[in-house]
C-alpha cells in the first residue's frame, strides 16, 4: 500500500451564518423595547452612529451656543451627502417624547416613592413585634424567607431545624405562630391547611364548614354537595350554606401583597380603515432616527490619518450601516408580512372574530415571498392595533376546522364560540364536553370531545362537574 499526497477539488453548497445576517435576523425577531434599548446601548458604543436631532432640537442647541450654554454639537441632517451611500442607509424615523422644561411640569418628591411593602416585610415586621427570643427569631426569619409569593411554605422542616441547630418539634411551634400572623392563612403548606388556619382566626372551629374543610375538602373540589351531606350527616341545605361561607376564605393569602406592575403593550402596527380599505402604518414613536456621523466621514478624507485610527473608524462605520440597514429591513418586513395577514384577514377586520381565516405562515410565506421562518420571526413578540382590537400578530394564525358544507372556520373561532356556550350556560347544570360538541355539530362543526376538552383547558375553564352550582 502507498501513501501519498494528492490535491483534490471539491465542490459544495453550504449555508453559513455571517455575523451581518446574524444581527439583521436577531433585530428582526426583537420586540420593540428591546430593539430601542439595542439602539441605545450601540449608541453608547460606536462613536461613528449618532442621532439625528429635529428641527426644533436644532433651533434649541443654536440658541443655547449664542448664550454660552455648553452643549454638544451634532451635525445637521443636511451635511450628509446621500448621494454617497445606498439607499438601504437611509435614516429611521424617530419622533423623540417630549421634554419637561420647566419645574412646576415635574412630580413632587412624594409622588416618586411609590414603593409597597412585600409580604416578607409586612411579616418581618410582625415576627420583631413578636415576644419571640433571638434563636426562634432567627427560626421565624428563616420560614419567612422560604415563602412562595402566594404564602405557602415551600419547604421542609427539617432543613430549617439542621441549619438552626434545634428539634423540628421547636420550628413546628415557631410556624405555628407565623401562621398567627397577618394575612390569615399565611405560613400554610397546603389549601387545606391554609383554609383551617383561616377558620381558626374567625373562632369557626368544629363548625360544619370545619368539618368540611378537614374531611371532605376532595369531595368539596368536585362539588358533591349530596355526597357531603351524607357523610356528615346533615341536611344538603346546611352543606350548600356552609360551602357558600367556604368560598369567602382566600386560598392563596400571599396574592394580597403580590407587587406585580401592569404590562403596558405597545403596537408595532396600526391598521386603520379609510374609505372601504385598510391602511397599515407602522408604529416608529420612540425608534432613534439614527446616521453616520459627517466628523467620521470628513476624517476618512483626511491623508495623515494613523493606519490604526483609520481601520478603527472604517469597522465602526461598517457596524453602524450594518445596523442601520438591518433596521429598515425590521421595519420593511413588517410592514409587508402586516398587509399580507390584514388582506387574508379581512373579513375580521370587518366583522369580528367570528369570521377569522384559518391561516398558516406558509400562506403568508407564499403571499409574500419570504421564508417560513422569517414570517415566524416577525410575528413572534409583535401586536397590531386594530379597529376589532389590540392582538398579537401569531393571533391571526389558526389551525383549518372543516364544517359540512365545505366552508372552512378557524379554530380560534370556535374556541370563541365555546367560550360564549359555557359563559351563557345554567350554573346549576352546565354543559359537558359531549353537549358542547352535539351543539357544535348543529351548526356543522364537527370536533371530537378531546377537541373540545383541549380547547376548554386552553380557555381556562373547569370541567362541567367542578363548575356546577348546587344552590
């Protein structure tokens, strides 16, 4: 056998990542907060990308030179040579908020401390109250630490009693006063502790709603009020009472301190009806209207220019058009995969979620010339405001229901239709998973009963024996 060495030619396709491709697709994917913040931190970063300031910025900064005030000069937008550059350089529009000017437009101090005391300060605050000494403090500290944000404990004894050093017996005593404490049921380690807790506070024990609680808590879950009564031996009447009071209690005690702020959604799309047409205009409020700066630009020019700086400035020039141009792709995109899903969904726009269009983002895809997985990455995190309402774009995207006389219907449609169903059905006998289908099949839906039970889980809503209502 010989070795040798040969030279072979071999030719082969291969997909390869660039790191261009990598940011244009990872801004293309962003939602809009993220995408600014982007912005913000890569202004930070490469002195060659700047803002371009408005007319009215323009006027204040002349002003505050004549007058002496420092500042720092920014170019205007006109002594950028477009001319020079691809159109896809071209800048983003930006309209930046407002600016308080004066301080009677600025809140007072008080309005800034907003901060609510969490539910482990509100119980600190008791445990110090306490007459507790320091090795049950030191106990009690920790069994407040270790709650869950609804107020059940979340761990075992016996972790607790190795760390500090004691019996479990002395942690079981300190929880025992924890669970004294302000709100009632705190400190619990399951539902029916927590309800037994909160009886013991109202001075309800050995009440029927007690016995209830303590014997028939399973039986109470699926609402088997006859079957109640028969093991405890009184009238179904004083069950039914005594469930009624049950439900005043507070299963997760914690939730009444939970901190969590609202979540303000913010439109990337607007569609709006003019005449009989719907127009799409993209939301830009709060994206910096970004350029190359012109210094960098004249500095290039210069001959005497160090080989170092030179290279420096050329690859933050390459980065800051790289991220210029992946924006206004962001945006073209979303424009064009916007008006291919509003002109499939025009019935929705005209007359509401009952005329929604099964659709796929092959569809869209093939509308629109673009891959499957590029019309995924604009939908995802993206919302469009509507004359039906504020929706997120992967909303408009449904699974195919064929009905009986070949007509198709999404299966967010029918997931709404059973939502009306069960929101419109008698409390004292609610409709089954098999009701909700025969009534479906009237009006030429057919979907099987695990259909039906997938859809009603994904509404949030119980089975038909946990939702009935005795009295």
């Amino acid at each position: 056998m010989v070795l040798e060495i040969r030279q072979q030619l071999k030719l082969t396709q291969q997909l390869i990542m660039t790191p261009q491709l990598q940011q244009a697709l990872k801004i293309l994917q962003m939602p809009r907060l993220e995408l600014s913040t982007a912005i913000q931190t890569e202004l930070g970063e490469n002195p060659v990308l700047e803002e371009v300031l408005s007319a009215q910025e323009e006027e204040r900064g002349l002003e505050d030179k004549e007058q002496g005030v420092p500042f720092r000069q920014k170019s205007s937008p006109g002594e950028w040579e477009w001319d020079r550059f691809p159109s896809d350089y071209a800048t983003v529009p930006y309209h930046e908020p407002p600016k308080l000017e004066d301080d009677d437009d600025r809140p007072s101090y008080e309005q800034t401390l907003s901060r609510e005391p969490s539910l482990t300060d509100y119980l600190i605050w008791q445990l110090r109250l306490s007459d507790l000494d320091e090795t049950d403090r030191r106990i009690g500290v920790l069994l407040i630490g270790n709650l869950g944000s609804d107020g059940y404990l979340k761990t075992g004894l016996d972790g607790i009693a190795s760390e500090c050093g004691v019996p479990v017996g002395r942690v079981e005593e300190v929880l025992r006063r924890i669970q004294e404490f302000d709100p009632p049921g705190i400190a619990a380690r399951d539902v029916r502790e927590c309800l037994l807790i909160q009886v013991r506070h109202m001075g309800m024990e050995g009440s029927l709603a007690h016995r209830i609680i303590s014997d028939c808590l399973k039986d109470l879950e699926n609402a088997r009020i006859p079957l109640i009564a028969k093991k405890l031996k009184v009238s179904v009447e004083a069950v039914a009472e005594a469930v009624q009071w049950i439900k005043g209690l507070e299963p997760k005690p914690g939730r009444l301190f939970a901190t969590d702020e609202p979540h303000y959604i913010t439109p990337d799309v607007f569609v709006f009806k003019m005449d009989d047409d719907y127009v799409i205009v993209l939301n830009e409020d709060g994206l910096p209207k970004l350029r190359v700066s012109p210094f960098y630009l004249r500095s290039l020019a210069r001959k005497d220019l160090a080989k170092e700086t030179r290279n420096y400035i050329q690859e933050k020039m390459r980065s800051a058009v790289w991220l210029i141009r992946s924006i206004h792709q962001r945006q073209r995109t979303i424009y064009k995969v916007s008006e291919s899903i509003m002109r499939f969904q025009r019935e929705f726009l005209d007359r509401g979620i009952d005329h929604l269009r099964p659709l796929v983002l092959r569809d869209v895809a093939l509308d629109t010339q673009l891959s499957e997985s590029t019309i995924s990455r604009v939908v995802t995190n993206k919302y469009a405001h509507t004359p039906q309402g504020l929706f997120e774009l992967k909303f408009f995207f449904n699974s195919k229901i064929q009905k009986d006389n070949g007509e198709s219907v999404s299966s967010q449609s029918v997931r709404d239709q059973i939502k009306r169903m069960i929101q419109g059905e008698d409390p004292r006998d609610p409709l089954s998973d098999q009701e909700i289908v025969e009534h479906l099949s009237k009006k030429g839906i057919q979907i099987a009963r695990r259909t039906v039970a997938k859809y009603r889980t994904m509404l949030g809503v119980l089975p038909s024996n946990k939702r009935r209502k005795v009295y």
